[in-house]
C-alpha cells in the first residue's frame, strides 16, 4: 500500500500554486513537483514531537484505527507519510494540594493507559519505542511508532521519586511546567487564578533534583511552556541535550510562548533541539474575526467546556470552526515555515525540528492534521533545504538527542556516588559524634543500622522549631536533607568508600510538628531525594514518616536509616 493518499497529491499541487516563495538566508527557492516531494517524504523518517489524546482515546468514543475527527490516527498518518509521533500524557496545572495532586496522577495514569490502549489494539501497525534504535527498526519493519512524552511534571507530586516508573513505561521527554508556575518551576505563562507570582519563575530545589533525574532515566528535559529563568537554569543543569517540544521563534512572532534569541542560543550551547510549532496563535497574528467568531462559538456550542460536551457539540464546534476559518485570511503553512527559517538560520538546522501541537490545538492551513504531513516536506524543498537538512528536521535531530540522552543515563554499575556528591557540590563534613550512650552505626552482616541523627550545620548549630509553627515544609525539607549529609558522613567514616553502599534499605523520618501539621512525607522527601540523587535506583528506599509532639534539642527532624552494604571489605 502506497504510504501517501490519491487526495494528498492533489493537495500538494494545490499547495505549490498558492504558497509563495520564502528563502532563507543562504538558500534559493527553486520549483518542485509533487513527485519530488513525495519521493523524498518517502525517504526520511518523519517525527511529530507533541500529538495530543484527547479523553475517551483508544476506546468506541475514538478509536485510532479508523478515520475519527481527530487531527491524529492511523490512517492520517499513512495517508500523510508520518512515520512516528510521541503522544503526550498531558496534565493541566491545579492547586499544589493533597486534591490537586491526587487528581493530577489520575489523569496523567488516564493518558497513558489510552496510549497503551492503542498499542495493544493495533500491534501490526504501530509500536512503542523506547530508544532511537527501537524508532528504527519499528519503522524499518513498516509500521508507525509511538514515543511517549509528558506534558507537564505536576502529576509527580512533591518529590521526583516517581520518575523511573514513567521511564519504565516509556517516557521520553518530560516538561517541567505548563500553563502556571508549579513545584519544580515557573512557567512561561502564569497563572493569576493560582496565586502565581508574574515574576517568579525561578527554578526551584525540587526542580533541579528533577533536572538530575531525568537526565539518569535518559529521559530528556522538556523545556517548552517553562519560563525563561527556570528554562536557562536547567538547560545549565542538564547533563543531557535538552528539547523545546513544541515552541516558536519569538523573533518572527512574539507571544509568551515563543522562544527568544537568547533562549535559542543555549539551546544551541546545549546540543540540543527547538521543535519549531505549527500552532495557529503562536505562528501569527490571526485574524481579529476569527478570534472573536470562536469565542462566540465556545460561548454558544460548548458553554460547559470541551469536557463536559457532547460528541454531536464538539462535531457542531470543529464544523462552524472550520467554515470560520475558509471565511477570513487564516494563518498559512509558509507562515509556521519561516518560524524554521529564523531558527535554523540563527542556530543551525542540527538544532531545530518540526512539531505539529495536533489535537492540543496545533494545525494550519496547509497542515491541519497528519494526512497532509507531505505539504511541509514539499514547502521545505521549495525553499532550498536540501535532503539532509529536511532529514535533520523531520527527526534526524531528535534521534540524535535521544541517543545522547541514554548515553547520559546513570548506570547502576558506573555510578559513583562521592562524585555524584561532587557534582551536587557537597562536601561532606566530619562525621557527627553521638551526644549520649550510644555508636553512630552497628553492622551485622552486610546491613547498617544508623543511629538517629539531625539537621546540624556545618558551624555545630541546628535547625530547630516545629513544622506547621513557624517552620514551613520548604524549611523543613532542606533540614531533612541537610540530615541526609551528615548520615553520609557517618556512613563515609565507617565505610571509607561510600561505593561499597549496595542498597538504602530503610529510613524512618520524624518531624517536630505541631498538632495540626499532616504532611510530614513532604518534609522527609528532603533525606529520600537525595539518597535517590547520590546512589541512584540503590537509593530508593522503604520508609516511614511520622509527627513527634518535640525532638532532642528541640531540632526539627530527626531521621534513622538502614543500609545494606557490598561484602568485600570490613568496616572499622
């Protein structure tokens, strides 16, 4: 079966007539059939790096194996020679409470139990990857492929232990925001209805833990919707290329989604890849008419939102959208290509890609859903690129950032803790002396028990007072993991090599709370990221988190800790 649609041809030649000619700087326009077109389609591997799911996917309300109204399936993808797409597990941002948090794994789970609906109801036609080789060798055998990313790391809770669970299922990219600042960062478009501060959009603790374990799962660091403070920091961060999914050139349309020169240019520094977004409102100016038609249209067909609608109101919205959109000047698929243009000419084709935003909004005349994937190879050509370049752009670009990220993973046997601790830039301090009867650790077998230590800093004090009175749990998860340093120390003089640690057993945290204070997890998440930073998947660990009405000294936590260790050596 041929990979493109009798209808595609016809589009094509349609498209060469009205798109006008748009070189770059060091490119000349030049006439192309739609044959030439088609063959050299045919010859890359096309990559969409962000296609939306929307709710009731891969079951009888959509089912991808058919033509559905959305702008993704099966079909349209061979119809327009898309090859391979990440379908994104998409969480909106909510209130950074127990509710908010619980509902976002909810739906992040929802998501990605719809991906894997797909798979497992169409394995003929489309497989997962994991890695860029397994992009490959699923295209090699003639079939779509499916990566997976996630949109938005708010479903993670207040800690990045979750992170090898979803790299474990498939995740490839994760962002650190979306729509609104949240606990790992601030994003590129706050949110007043969630007490965001306008200014605020530095990188938080949390944020930059997350940076290091997604660079240790090979997953890549997503900074598309992340406000530019946190976007630089973390592109510092990253050990790994990082990618802006689904972004534009600010400097050829400016909106608060767009990327500008400077946020380009470490993307650059980085290696790694700006996905460049056919998406109508970050494109171009639209029409005024437009605009103000489809408000009328959501007021009148879907007063309840895009949830709760019926199919027969969504149909009616996307129908009357579309007479809307024929009626007036609508943003056009040369338009999305100069955003490629300004980037690659900025920063160089290796660092920038193509990227539909479909079924989240994505989509222009031109490229409005994946059966005319085809019109953006063809505008491409017309414009000068040459078949390497065009095979950098469609996912050339991606596959090597992929690779890089795996590269990057931390492997069980290669890592090192002590330089791990070197690159956190902690230094440990001499091991604490036990204040009353008892040894800072006993051995028996190939186990450690430590004794309770606290949050002392480095100049003998300690932090002290009562989570929920005057101690808030940002402060006391720094004093939780200054406690996790110190139990280090004790560990690095009774070991003398801290890579004889085999496993982090078991931590019993306890919190000097006041009676009312209930989120004692979220302060000792404080010791268990950074055991998890240090040692990896060796640092996970069973554990226990309580309220204690006081602690010794009056300190804020007190935390315990089980190790097992490697046998070849007697401790002292």
């Amino acid at each position: 079966m041929s990979r493109f649609s009798l209808a595609l041809v016809s589009s094509l030649i349609t498209l060469t007539s009205l798109l006008p000619a748009s070189a770059g700087a060091e490119r000349a326009a030049r006439d192309v059939s739609e044959t030439e077109a088609l063959a050299l389609h045919a010859r890359v591997l096309t990559l969409d790096t962000h296609v939306d799911i929307g709710n009731g996917y891969a079951t009888h309300v959509l089912d991808p194996g058919g033509f559905t109204r959305a702008q993704v399936d099966l079909p349209k993808m061979r119809a327009g020679g898309l090859d391979a797409a990440f379908f994104i597990v998409y969480v909106g941002q909510g209130p950074l409470d127990t509710a908010g948090l619980t509902a976002a794994r909810a739906a992040a789970e929802e998501k990605y139990r719809a991906i894997s609906r797909m798979l497992r109801a169409y394995p003929e036609q489309i497989g997962l990857a994991r890695t860029a080789d397994e992009v490959e060798a699923i295209h090699a055998d003639g079939r779509r492929v499916a990566l997976i990313g996630m949109e938005n790391a708010y479903p993670l809770g207040e800690s990045v232990a979750e992170v090898p669970l979803w790299a474990e299922r498939g995740v490839r990219y994760m962002s650190l925001t979306h729509i609104g600042h949240n606990q790992f960062g601030g994003s590129s478009n706050p949110r007043a209805d969630l007490g965001d501060d306008q200014r605020n959009e530095a990188i938080t603790g949390p944020g930059r833990q997350l940076v290091a374990a997604l660079n240790d799962h090979g997953i890549l660091v997503d900074v598309s919707h992340v406000g530019k403070s946190t976007m630089l920091e973390a592109i510092a961060l990253s050990r790994a290329p990082v990618i802006a999914s689904h972004s534009g050139a600010k400097g050829v349309f400016d909106n608060p989604r767009n990327l500008d020169d400077e946020q380009l240019e470490a993307i650059r520094a980085n290696g790694g890849v700006a996905q460049m977004v056919a998406f109508r409102g970050y494109v171009a100016e639209t029409d005024r008419r437009i605009a103000e038609g489809q408000a009328a249209l959501l007021e009148r067909l879907l007063p309840d939102g895009w949830t709760d609608a019926t199919d027969e109101q969504r149909e009616a919205y996307r129908r009357e959208l579309a007479a809307l959109r024929q009626t007036y000047t609508d943003v056009t698929l040369a338009q999305f290509v100069d955003h490629i243009d300004y980037a690659v000419d900025l920063i160089g084709v290796e660092h920038v890609g193509i990227v539909s935003d479909f079924d989240g909004g994505g989509g222009v005349e031109g490229w409005d859903d994946a059966s005319e994937t085809a019109n953006v190879t063809l505008e491409l050509m017309r414009r000068g690129y040459t078949e390497d370049e065009i095979r950098a752009l469609w996912g050339g670009n991606v596959l090597r950032i992929l690779r890089a990220a795996e590269s990057a993973r931390a492997s069980e046997q290669d890592n090192d803790p002590e330089a791990r601790l070197a690159e956190l830039g902690i230094t440990l301090p001499p091991a604490p002396q036990p204040v009353a009867n008892y040894v800072n650790g006993v051995q028996t077998g190939n186990l450690i028990f430590l004794a309770g230590k606290g949050p002392k800093r480095a100049d003998g004090s300690e932090v002290t007072g009562k989570l929920g009175a005057g101690v808030s749990i940002e402060q006391g998860y720094e004093a939780a993991r200054l406690t996790a340093i110190n139990q280090l120390a004790v560990l690095k003089a009774m070991l003398g090599d801290l890579t004889r640690v085999k496993r982090v057993v078991k931590v019993l945290g306890m919190v000097n709370s006041d009676p009312d204070f209930l989120q004692q997890p979220a302060v000792i998440n404080g010791f268990s990221d950074l055991m998890v930073e240090v040692f990896g998947e060796r640092g996970r660990h069973a554990r226990a988190a309580v309220g204690m009405a006081s602690l010794p000294r009056g300190q804020a936590v007190e935390i315990e800790m089980i190790v097992e260790i490697e046998p070849w050596r007697t401790t002292r």
